[in-house]
C-alpha cells in the first residue's frame, strides 16, 4: 500500500508539472560534485545550495517557462576523474555546471568545458591555477582564490597570533600546497620564522613522524593546507602526543565530519571560510528558504553554491538558453546575489571576496574571530 500510494503522488506531482512546464522544456545545470570519496559533505553542501535555488525559480514559474532540472555529476573530488565528468557532461549536452568542487578536479576538466562551450561556475575552487594564464570564457567561480584566503589567514595570524616560530604543512595538491605557500609567503615577508615547510600524503593514518618533527622544531604554530580528514588526523595526534599549539587551516578544513576525526582536539581550531552571508539582514528571505527544506545556509558552500546557481539562471532568463550569450552577459553583468555585489574580471575571478577567521568548536558549531 505504501508503495502504491508514493507512485500516486508521484504520478500527480509530475501531471502537475507538466502542467506548469510544457513537455521537454527544461533548463539543465550539472552539479559536478564530490559523491562518492572522503569528501562527499562538501558535494552535500553545494547541492544544498543549487536545489534551494532551482526550487525557488521552478516555484516562480521556471525561466522563460522552462523548468530547471539538475543532475549530479560525480568527480569524487579526483583529478583524474574531472575529465571524466566534463565529458559525461558534454555528452548529455548540458550547457550548464555548478562546480567542480575541488581545484584540482577544476583545474584538470577546465579545458575541456571551455572548450565545449559548458559554463561553469564553481562555488569552491580556489586555487590561481585555474583561471591564471588561460584565457577561458567560460570558467568562473563564486570564491575568492587563494591569493586573498592566503594573506587573510597569514595577517591574521601575524597580527592576532604573533607566533616565533611557525610550520606550514600541506597535502601535496593543488588547492593544499597553493594555499600553504601563500600564507608561507607572506608570513615570510613580515619577518615571522617559518621554520618547516613540508608536505603529508593525504589518507595517510599516522602522521606521528611529522608530529614528532614538529615538537622538535619548537614550532608555537601550525598551519596546514588541506581538506579536513588529515587535518582532524593532525588535530587528534597532536593532542596525543602532547604538542600544544594553536592549527589554522583554510575552508578545505570547514567540515562537521573533522569532529569525529579530531575529537576533543577539535576545539579552537582557526579557518579561514567565506564571509557569514546568512547573517546579513538582506539575506533572510534566501536563507529561510534554506531552513523550509532543513538544510544550513551558513555552512561553508551553501550560498556561494546558491549564487552560482543564481547568476547562471538570472542570465539565461536575461539572454535566453544559449551557453554562449549565457557567458558574454555574466562576464558583463553585476548581479545581486547573498554574497552581494557579484562580478568578474577578464580571468572569470570575482573582482571583489571577503574570507573572515573563524574558530570551530567540539560541538561542530563555529564562532567568528574578531
């Protein structure tokens, strides 16, 4: 009986649908996500952003009469596989991405959308190489790049933390290390000591050996480059073996799942993340749309995945469902989106992003850092 009456509803809920949207008309956007791997809550974060989206456009009555559909691609946040993803994409013709999550899957299957004439906006890639030196059309993001997420932490590490001797560790890959050597960089030119920089193989169990170097450097502080498994790792092995030191590390970091990995030792980590969007007064329609469908809104992707979403669909409302004209008039345009005035240079880089300094607390909730 249960089974028959959700076929019921179904079945109604796509007459009514198809009486609101005419047959075949459909906008698609690929959500080209981490779904499978250990980083599949940062794929969670962006659909959570792009379904609120599309459900409220689909809700006003689609765009240009079409309905909006998603899809979702997986990548498992591999570089490898990125350009397995952007060819399923390009095979099933759609025009559209929300993602990749992960620099280096964006940076792997970013020709091949330019190429093919996908647009792409991803919502958290943040490394330079990327965009630097490519000339693509079709390549944005909805964040800010390393280069300023490096120099906030480094500043505030500089001017809040003043530490004597610091290391910067990384896990070796494109969003870890370019991330690392900027805060290096730049802890560099203010004088601080930065005695080790050293790279860890991500998945790895044990990082005790780079505890135990660390310990014997003298380091008062520590910061990594990475996502957030090897991190909780360094967190809760750190606390074992006794080193007592403040670990700062970018929004890779930003993930509830790091307090099942870390533990107690979670509590006082710093990160750096996007700015609280959903705190803005402006934003509150946005955001109760979040909390109708029990999803967060102030989690580290969400909005920036919204705005993604949004500023794609706003253009093909504005240009019509043409991923050429759909490019020229983002490239072009302001939009007002959560995150606020939101506009590109040349590179598809925003012209404007703000990162703040949080500090993540054992019951996984996080307060800003003044």
């Amino acid at each position: 009986m249960k089974f028959r009456l959700h076929t019921l509803v179904g079945a109604i809920g796509l007459a009514s649908a198809s009486l609101m949207f005419p047959a075949h008309a459909q906008v698609k956007i690929a959500m080209v996500i981490p779904a499978t791997g250990p980083l599949t809550q940062y794929g969670d974060m962006i659909k959570e952003g792009v379904l609120t989206a599309v459900e409220m456009v689909n809700a006003a009555g689609g765009i240009n009469g079409k309905k909006v559909e998603t899809v979702v691609v997986d990548d498992a946040c591999e570089p490898k596989q990125g350009p397995v993803a952007a060819n399923r994409v390009v095979n099933d013709k759609i025009h559209y991405v929300v993602g990749p999550v992960c620099s280096g899957a964006s940076i792997a299957a970013a020709p091949i959308y330019n190429n093919e004439g996908v647009v792409v906006v991803t919502p958290s890639a943040t490394s330079p190489a990327l965009t630097d030196g490519k000339n693509f059309h079709y390549i944005f993001r909805t964040i800010g790049r390393d280069d300023q997420q490096g120099p906030s932490a480094a500043k505030f590490i500089i001017e809040k933390i003043k530490p004597t001797k610091v290391a910067v560790l990384h896990d070796k890959q494109s969003y870890g290390q370019g991330i690392a050597s900027a805060v290096r960089d730049d802890l560099k030119k203010a004088g601080v000591d930065v005695v080790l920089f050293e790279g860890i193989n991500a998945g790895d169990s044990d990082y005790s050996a780079v505890i135990t170097k660390l310990k014997s450097a003298g380091v008062d502080f520590v910061y990594y480059g990475g996502y957030h498994p090897e991190m909780g790792l360094l967190l809760r092995q750190a606390g074992e073996q006794g080193l007592k030191v403040k670990l700062m590390g970018p929004e890779g970091v930003g993930n509830p799942e790091i307090n099942a990995i870390a533990g107690p030792a979670v509590e006082g980590m710093l990160l750096t993340l996007p700015a609280d969007f959903a705190s803005n007064p402006k934003n509150a329609a946005v955001v109760k749309a979040f909390k109708d469908k029990k999803r967060d809104a102030s989690g580290a992707f969400q909005l920036t995945s919204y705005a993604a979403a949004q500023v794609i669909l706003d253009s093909v409302k504005a240009v019509g469902d043409d991923a050429k004209k759909v490019a020229d008039h983002m490239h072009a345009t302001t939009f007002e989106t959560p995150l606020g005035a939101t506009s590109w240079d040349a590179k598809g880089d925003l012209k404007a992003f703000e990162f703040q300094v949080f500090e993540w607390h054992k019951d996984g909730s996080k307060s800003l850092v003044k």
